[in-house]
C-alpha cells in the first residue's frame, strides 16, 4: 500500500469516525432532552460523562495522538487507555440503555428489553466471557506479530481498534452497570473475575517491558508498558470503587421509621 493512497484512507476514515462521533452525541442528546420533556428528568451529570467519553475515544483515533501512535509506542499506549479503558468506564457511567428505555414509546422498550434478555446478549455479558474478549485480545495483538501488521494495514487496524472499544465497553459493563441488566452477576463472581482480568493486564504490561512488540523499541516499550501498568491502574481503582459502591447500596441495611 503505497504513502499517498494510505494517507487517502486514513483522512476518509477520520471523516467517518468525526461522523460517528457526532452522531452518537447527537442522538444521546436528543434522547436526554426527549427524556426531560417527558417529565422524567434525565441527569446532566450522566450526559457529561457520555460527552467526556466521546471526547476520549475520538483523540484517541483522531489527530495528533492518534498520528504519533502510528510509530510510536508511548502514544500508542495513551490512545488504548484513552479508547479501552477509560471512554469505556466514562460511557457505561452515563447509563445509555437507561436513557432509551426512558426516551422510547412502551412498544420499543418492551423490544429492547427483550434484546437485552436474549441469549447472545447473556452469553457476551458474562464477566468472564467479556474478560477473554477484552484481556485476551490484548495478549494476542502485544504478544504476536498482529501488533505490527495493525500499522500497515488501515482495515486491521481499524476493525482492531473497534474491537479494543466494544470489549473495553462489554468488560466496564459486565463488572458494574447502570442500565437494566437481565444477566447481572453476583458480587462475588464479579470481583473474582475482576481480580483475575486486572492480573492479566499487569502481567501483560511486564512482559511488554521484557519483551517488546515486533518493531518497537525497547525503550518505547519500557515507557508504554510502564504507562500501561500505571495509567490502567488509575482506571482500573476507579472502576472498584463503583463496584464497591453498587455492592454496599445492594447489601446495606434498609432502615424503616415506625410511626410513633
């Protein structure tokens, strides 16, 4: 693929992702301001953290970081924190299926729900399924040559980066979750496999330190997989805390008034 038809597809799927973008703002939105005039007000501060999340998977895919991570693997490492992990937590905090059951007619909520009752959708969501999605994914593309064939080829490395975002998405929700869930987890469960996945990615990260990717330097790789470790671990300390949030709210101790 030569330089100048490379550039072409990149600039054409920038467009498209600005597009995208633009719409999944639009129509959270709408849906927010469709919800208020139903008289069942809609949140703002969960329309700050969709907003937020857009914004943080858009750099990551567009501009300048997204550039630099074409050869180097520090920016890399900033744009998979930015678009797996953190525009994933900051998305699942802003209860986007909450927000349509909300906005929607009776008919399509009923529909929905029935989606979201299925079995493909039980099966994904299970925390240790969406784990082997998420982690397990990441150990193929650092630990084979996948890494370096991402950045000579524009649609590997798009469906690539797709896939980074949705099992981001599926892992955040499968651990803690705003939005009706049919196939919600126990506590226990969750927190087992949520220890589990986090040792996954600290390993992973300190075998990128040991044993760079196929074209990175060693010292890009020191710099991206001490990022990495510490940059997820920023995240991932905020993805317990809601654990333990929704955990305590589920388990506490319902205190009733006798009249007197």
């Amino acid at each position: 693929m030569n330089n100048n038809h490379h550039h072409h597809l990149t600039g054409t799927l920038d467009l498209y992702f600005i597009v995208g973008f633009c719409l999944l703002l639009f129509i959270y939105v709408l849906a927010a301001v469709y919800a208020n005039h139903k008289k069942r007000k809609w949140p703002l501060y969960r329309t700050l953290f969709w907003i937020l999340g857009i914004l943080c998977a858009a750099i990551s895919l567009i501009g300048p970081i997204a550039n630099r991570a074409h050869f180097d693997f520090t920016f890399h490492m900033i744009g998979h924190l930015l678009l797996g992990m953190l525009s994933p937590l900051l998305l699942v905090l802003a209860a986007p299926i909450s927000l349509m059951m909300r906005a929607l007619s009776v008919t399509a909520s009923r529909r929905l729900s029935r989606v979201l009752r299925s079995w493909p959708i039980r099966m994904i969501s299970d925390p240790i399924a969406s784990s082997l999605l998420n982690i397990g994914g990441l150990w193929i593309l650092y630990l084979t040559d996948l890494y370096s064939l991402m950045h000579q080829n524009v649609f590997l490395h798009l469906i690539i980066h797709i896939h980074v975002f949705l099992a981001g998405y599926l892992f955040t929700s499968s651990m803690i979750s705003f939005d009706p869930n049919p196939h919600k987890a126990s506590f226990t469960y969750r927190t087992c496999v949520l220890i589990i996945a986090l040792a996954g990615h600290g390993i992973l990260s300190k075998l990128i330190y040991a044993n760079p990717p196929a074209s990175v330097s060693k010292v890009q790789a020191e710099k991206g997989a001490m990022l990495m470790y510490y940059g997820g671990d920023i995240i991932d300390l905020v993805l317990i805390y809601f654990l333990c949030l929704e955990w305590y709210k589920a388990t506490r101790p319902r205190v009733t008034i006798i009249p007197t």
